[in-house]
C-alpha cells in the first residue's frame, strides 16, 4: 500500500465512524487486513478509535442483557459474553494508547522547571507565596491568582486573549447561556435525535465533557426503566418490551461514544492552551510573574526566605540533578524547613492541615459517644450495576431492624444517598420522637445528605442527586431533619452492621435485575439474618 493509499484509509477511518468502528472490531478478531491494521496505528485515530470502542462496548453489554432476559440457549449466551469481554479488554487497551501517545504529544511542549528557590518556598509556605502571586497579578491588570496560578488562570486568559474578535454564532451563544438542565437536554438530543455540530467548539467544548456523564447517566436510566418493564411480565409476552430495552442500549452507546468524544475534545483544549501559555510571549510573562511574586515573598518572609536561600544552595553543590534543576528534591527541602512530613506540604496546597483520622484498632463507635441513649442508630450502603442506572441498597440498626430494596441511580454516591434516605424514613416512622443517625461509608453521600439537612434545602445536594426518585426521599427526609443525623463509617473493616447492609444491597440488585429468583432471595435474606442472629438456625 503507497503513503497516499494509507493516507486515503486514515481519512476515510476518521470521517466513517461506521467503517472506523468495524475496522476496530475486526482488527480486535484476528481478521483485519494488513494496511487496515496500519492505518489504526495511526497517532491521529488514536482518540476516535476509543469513542468507537466506548460504542461498541455498550452494544456488547446489551446483547449480553437481551441473551439473558430472552432465555437464549447457553452457547449463544457464552457466545456474547466473551465477544463483550474483548470488547471491554480491546477498550481499555485503546484508552492506555491514547495516554502513551498524548504523554509523548505532551513531553515537546513541556515547561522548563521553576528555579529551586521558588518551588522551596512556594510548598514550605503555600498561603504566603499565594498571597504575594495575587498582589503581582492584580498590579499586572491579570487575572487574580489562585495557589496553581498561574498555570490554571493564566492559561484561560492567554486562551481568551489568542482567540478574541472572534463572534459566536447564535447556536453557540444559547448553548453557553442555557441552564445546566437545559444544558444536558441539548446533549440528549445531540444523541437520540440529531448530532450538534457546535458541541465540539472551543466556546463549549469544556461544558460538554462537563455535562456529558450526566447525560449517559439519562442513558442508563431508560435502560434501567425498561429492564424492569422487561421484567415485570413473562418470557411469552417479552420480546415487544426488549425491543424497547434495544433501542435504550442503542442510545446509551451513542452517549457514551459522544461522553467519550467529549472528553478528547476537552482534553485537546486543555492540552491548546498548555502550549500557549508554554511558548513566547505568554510563557515569558508567566515566568516574571513567578519572578515578582518570589521578590515580594522574600520581602513579606524575610526569615524564611533566608533558611529558603540557605538551604538551596547547600543542597545544589552536592545534588546529582543539579544541571536538571533539582525537578523532585523541593517537597523534601520544604519538609526538612517545616519539619514535617514531604506529604504535608504537597504543591499547591492550599495551607489547610489534614484531618485527624483514628487509629486503624480505634473503636468506630467511639464517633457516637455524644449521642443520647435514646438514639436509634443504623448503617446504610448500596451496590450498583454496570449495565444500567439500577441500585440496590440496604440497612441495618443496632435495635435489630433491618431493610432493603432497589431505586435510579447515577451514580455510586446517589445509591448510597437512597440507602440513607430509605433507611432514615423507615425508623423514623418506627420511632416516634428518638433521633436517628445513620452511618455510611461514602464521604460523597454522608457530605451530600449532611449539607442538605444543615441547610434544610434539599436542592443543597442535587450535585450528588440527578434522579428523580432520590430527590424524592430526600424532600421527604428533611420534613423531619431535625430528628436525623449522618456520619461516616469506615467501611469493609468486619464491622457487623455494615457488612449485613452491604450483603442486603447487593442481594436487593441482583433481585432488581432478575439475577436471582424470588425463592433464591427469601433463602439468601434468612441467610443474612441468621448471620447478624435475628431468626433461628
């Protein structure tokens, strides 16, 4: 094959995404010809060839989910399961090149180290060094300063100033002024109906990747909906239900090629804008603002500039990286001047110490010490699927009570939001008047449900919250916030109420998912049960 026949083929693979992602598959099978599997290689269908697979492997999992809810013979079963098991292995694979090669895209461009001194000083004393940035940039008539600045904000503004003069289109202009819900409405169309040409913008590009995991979480929730339709009637009368389960795979995977587009898209962005403020005149302004901003650290610290100074150069005359500027030794002589460890003084911090965390052996019911004795505690925890938005969740109290059951879910953090809610409506209907406080393992959920009741504002956790069946029981939780409580657990250490409500969560999935009868799931509940003592052996 010549270069222009190669070059014809790569064309072809970028502009098809049809003919890219069946030349994907095929190389992934053994069966794709020589100079199509050259042209793959290539840098530039590096990132398509991973939106193509991220297609691919929703269709995959789909076939898998209508073999098992049709009853197809095992073989053809077995059939599809492995073929979605390459296609997952050939994905991750994809995505590990397109790492490699952008670390290799990314290494041409990279910016000369900052000078010892300044490295020393900005991790020895974060908020000082920070301060004297934001006073040299508010003199410069620049964007103010933030510790990482001026790598995050500059770059923006070099961005801005490289691209001004430029009038958006009207399509454009809605797309950044609309509301985050109207937003992802946009990306919902963009996928089920027709493709938006303007998403892959500059002006948009960032809000897309953004917002295009909660758009596939709107995948999953239709998947979601219609394998319970699916489920709720028998084999004889299910094929017309898993069309409809077809056609919910088949949007999700355009989704997730579009979430997946969307990311490439802003990560070219982000890597645009590191080369503009890495080369003149933009990286020559940068350097004097460091500059600047050291002087005037020197003279806001003068003590510490002088053990900074001191202890550099001492450090410079016996170094074997010297000639490269010391790249890695700055945490270490940062931790010998506060004398700490190089982890408490990690770069661009922002000066806030880390949390107290108890001993591995410390009792966990010891976070419980401040509450009456009248208060009813449990331990809530959930499982999610991969296929769709389904959940699981399940609690256990101290007084004996247990429960589980299956919602929506986006995400790992709103299941765990639902388990809480769920199990916190449930005793509070149970005990009149007594506290409640639910434990939990995820951060992400107990901060959610924390902030909501604090502020009594349910919309305080709609970051955690996409669905509507969450939002629900939250509005119902914070009817009675004054009688709840949530705090963090650590979770899977053998603490007995947590491992009860982790093995109800999980038996309420695969029961939401058919994956175990009915008889399995009464067997697998008494199981539970007898293994936290409620019911006799």
């Amino acid at each position: 094959m010549t270069i222009t026949e190669r070059t014809e083929l790569i064309r072809r693979f970028a502009d098809d995404f049809t003919a890219l992602q069946e030349a994907v598959l095929a190389r992934m099978n053994g069966i794709c010809a020589p100079e199509t599997a050259a042209a793959l290689e290539h840098a530039s269908l590096a990132g398509p060839v991973t939106v193509a697979l991220a297609h691919a492997d929703v269709l995959a999992r789909g076939a898998v989910r209508r073999a098992e809810l049709s009853a197809q013979p095992p073989e053809r079963l077995r059939r599809l399961r492995t073929h979605a098991r390459k296609v997952r292995r050939a994905r991750s694979q994809a995505e590990a090149v397109y790492k490699e090669q952008r670390a290799r895209r990314l290494a041409g461009c990279s910016r000369r180290v900052d000078m010892l001194e300044l490295r020393v000083a900005r991790t020895t004393s974060p908020a000082a060094f920070a301060e004297a940035l934001r006073q040299e940039l508010r003199d410069r008539g620049l964007p103010d300063g933030t510790p990482k600045a001026p790598e995050s904000d500059l770059a923006r503004w070099a961005w801005d100033r490289r691209t001004a003069g430029y009038e958006l289109p009207a399509p454009l202009r809605e797309l950044r002024g609309c509301d985050d819900d109207a937003f992802v409405q946009a990306l919902l169309r963009d996928a089920q109906e027709e493709e938006n040409p303007y998403l892959t913008h500059d002006a948009v590009a960032e809000r897309w990747s953004r917002h295009a995991r909660a758009a596939l979480a709107w995948g999953r929730y239709a998947i979601a909906q219609a394998e319970r339709d699916v489920l709720a009637c028998s084999l004889s009368v299910r094929r017309t239900r898993l069309d409809v389960l077809d056609d919910a795979y088949q949007d999700t995977a355009v989704l997730a090629a579009r979430s997946r587009e969307a990311l490439l898209r802003a990560t070219d962005l982000h890597d645009r804008m590191l080369a503009c403020v890495s080369t003149k005149p933009f990286a020559e302004l940068i350097e004097r603002c460091r500059a600047a901003a050291l002087a005037r650290f020197a003279d806001a610290e003068p003590e510490m500039w002088h053990s900074v100074r001191e202890l550099t150069v001492r450090h410079q005359a016996h170094c074997p990286e010297r000639a490269d500027g010391c790249p890695y030794c700055h945490r270490a002589l940062a931790a010998l001047l506060t004398d700490a460890h190089p982890a408490d003084t990690a770069e661009g911090g922002d000066g806030e110490q880390p949390k107290a965390t108890l001993p591995a052996d410390e009792d966990r019911y010891a976070v419980l010490a401040d509450l009456p004795d009248t208060a009813v505690v449990a331990v809530a925890d959930a499982a999610v699927g991969d296929e769709s938005a389904l959940c699981g969740y399940g609690w256990a109290a101290e007084d004996g009570t247990t429960g589980y059951g299956d919602s929506l879910a986006s995400s790992s953090g709103e299941a765990e939001v639902i388990g809480i809610c769920a199990a916190a409506l449930s005793l509070l209907e149970q005990h009149e008047d007594a506290p409640v406080v639910l434990l939990c393992d995820s951060t992400e959920a107990v901060d959610a449900v924390d902030t909501a009741l604090r502020s009594a504002d349910p919309a305080a956790a709609h970051r955690t919250l996409l669905f509507p069946e969450s939002r629900q029981l939250m509005d119902r939780l914070l009817r009675d916030r004054h009688r709840v409580q949530v705090r963090w657990l650590k979770g899977h250490i053998g603490h007995e109420l947590n491992e009860t409500a982790d093995a109800f969560a999980r038996l309420a999935l695969r029961r939401a998912n058919g994956r175990i009868p009915s008889s399995a799931a009464r067997k697998e509940e008494a199981r539970i049960l007898r293994s936290l003592g409620l019911v006799a052996a």
